[in-house]
C-alpha cells in the first residue's frame, strides 16, 4: 500500500492541498475554517498520513526546529524550563532541538553550530558568561536568540529572567529577621552573568539591612555544583570566619553546604542555618528541609519560548526583556541563631 500523500488528503477530504497543508500545520491552521480544519485532520488520520517536514521546509525555507542551549542537563533547574518552552513551541508547529554544552565554551560553539547546519530558526540559550564573544557573534550575523535565566553584557537580544536581587533579598531578610547577624554567602562562578548579579544583591542586602558587610564571608563556588559549594564552605571554615547562617548561589551549592555539616558534625539549623536557591525537585525530603527561593521555571521557559516567536515573526521588533517575582519558600533549615 503506498504512503498517502497531502494531495490524497485533500481529495479525501474535498478541499484543495494548500487548504489541508494550512489545516495540517498548527501555525497556520487559524487561516482556515475551524469545522474544515477539524475535517482534514480526521482525514489525514484515518489515512496515515504523516507530514514531511524536510518537505516544507524546502518549499517554506523554514525548518520548524528551535536549538535550545542548555549548560547541564543534569542540573535539576533546566527541565522545568524546557518543558515550559515545549508546551508554546508545540502548539505553534515547532519542535526543539537540545543540546548539552557541560559549560564548556568550546563544546558549546561545536553544538550551536551543529544546530545551525540543521536550520534552526532561532536559539533559546541558556548558557551566559559575563563576556561571551560567541553570543556577540551569533548576534552580529544576525541570528534570533533569546536568553532564559541568564543576561549577559554586551549582547542586546531579549532576555527571560528570574529576579536574582529581590530574591537574594528576601533569603538575606529572611536570617535577618530571625536574629542573624553575620550571614556567610556561598556564591555561584563569578565568570557567569547569574554569579556576578547574586553576589552583587547578597552584599547589598546585607548593607540595606545594616547586617555586618564583612567581604570575608564570601567565598565564591568554581561551579554551580554541589562539589564545588562544599569546598566554598570548607574555605570559610578554614578561615575561621565566625557566622550563624550561609545564603547559597543556588541549591546544588546548598547541598555542598548539607555535605560540610555531615563531614564535620555541624548541626543545621541549630549551628548553622542556610538558603539556598531555585527550588529545585525533591528538596522538602532533605534533612533538614532546605528553605530556598522559588523559581518559577515552567514559567520561564513558556515565557523564552514566546518571546522568540515573536522574535522570528518580527525580526525587527524592539529587543524585549522580562524579569518574573520570585518567592522564598521556608522550610526547617533556617531558625533562630544557636
């Protein structure tokens, strides 16, 4: 039996092929008759018919496909947000390509550039040094891009972010209210836009505050991983910096943080109470639970999803930026200073 075709669909169905390809493509289904859209998709499925999406894009010299640019796909963060991309691109007849760059600068290039010969679109990025030639470059040679969870300098192109200065405010607040006084920050690779604007909001917090704005009691984590926040803390101990209570540049550093209390008998939150940050799976199961800035991350990704649509729809569209709430989410790691 052979493959049916659209032009079978069409027939079938007893409208012309470019009313079923509208009817079968979700980007421009809206252009046709709902009751005759609902039709030619009974058709094509009591047919088999499956579209050919090399096809169109030969015909419409657009491929369908969006790269995503993900740092570490082990890092709990990253699918929420990748399903919240999902769930605006499918609709809207697009599917996206992932890609896995281990925060590696090299690696990365080597990856966009594999999306690129598939004719991405556009690119949703989440990887962002502070100074990052590569995205200035995509930018210059014009392709459409969108940061999620990430901004870096000198690359105008829009931006959907979490705000990282009132949430570093409201876990600062937080130990401040229940009585602390010295408060330690873990912080996240100052080589990342997400590092620097953490580390920047946690010394002004602490001087809006009137906390102690003691520069020693800030340690900076090589990376954002668990390893690398339990040698950040293990730096502040050996030192012998005196504090009650450690706000971290995100969870996975919170939980280098749980490692140094079991390695060196420290209790939390009796001894040392501490915040992390991103709300990541599976924290209220710790012990203690860990209290952390929550992020809404399905949110972030619909949000970068949408704003490259509009981008490819509208390439000349004034660059756009968005900033969403975040909220402390209090759990048993943090109480009143031992």
């Amino acid at each position: 039996m052979s493959t049916p075709t659209l032009r079978d669909v069409a027939e079938a169905a007893g409208v012309h092929a470019a009313t079923a390809s509208r009817a079968l493509n979700p980007a421009t289904r809206g252009l046709v008759n709902a009751k005759t859209a609902r039709r030619v998709m009974k058709v094509a499925e009591q047919l088999g018919y499956r579209p050919n999406p090399i096809a169109r894009g030969l015909k419409t010299a657009k491929s369908g496909t969006i790269g995503l640019v993900i740092p570490d796909l082990t890092n709990p963060l990253f699918p929420p947000i990748v399903r919240g991309i999902e769930d605006i691109l499918e609709p809207a007849g697009y599917s996206g390509l992932i890609v896995n760059t281990d925060n590696d600068p090299h690696r990365e290039q080597s990856q966009i550039e594999r999306l690129r010969s598939r004719q991405v679109e556009g690119l949703i990025v989440a990887t962002a040094r502070v100074h990052h030639p590569l995205l200035e470059r995509l930018h210059d040679e014009g392709v459409v891009m969108v940061m999620v969870n990430r901004r870096p300098e000198g690359v105008d192109v829009p931006s959907i972010t979490p705000d990282d200065a009132a949430g570093i405010e409201l876990a600062v607040r937080h130990l401040a209210d229940l009585g602390h006084t010295r408060i330690a920050h873990v912080a996240g690779p100052q080589s990342t836009s997400t590092g620097v604007t953490r580390a920047r909001a946690f010394r002004a917090a602490i001087r809006t505050l009137g906390l102690e704005d003691d520069p020693r009691l800030t340690a900076t984590a090589a990376y954002w991983s668990e390893d690398a926040g339990a040698d950040g803390l293990r730096v502040l101990l050996d030192d012998g910096q005196e504090f009650t209570a450690i706000v971290a540049g995100n969870d996975l550093i919170a939980l280098g943080c749980y490692d140094v209390f079991h390695e060196r008998g420290i209790t939390c939150p009796d001894e040392l109470s501490v915040v992390g940050f991103n709300d990541m799976p599976f924290l209220d199961k710790l012990r203690p639970p860990l209290t952390t800035v929550a992020i809404p991350h399905q949110q972030i990704g619909a949000e970068a999803a949408r704003l490259l649509l509009d981008a490819i729809a509208d390439p000349a569209r004034a660059t756009r930026s968005v900033s969403l709430p975040l909220s402390l989410v209090v759990r048993g790691s943090t109480a009143r200073p031992g």
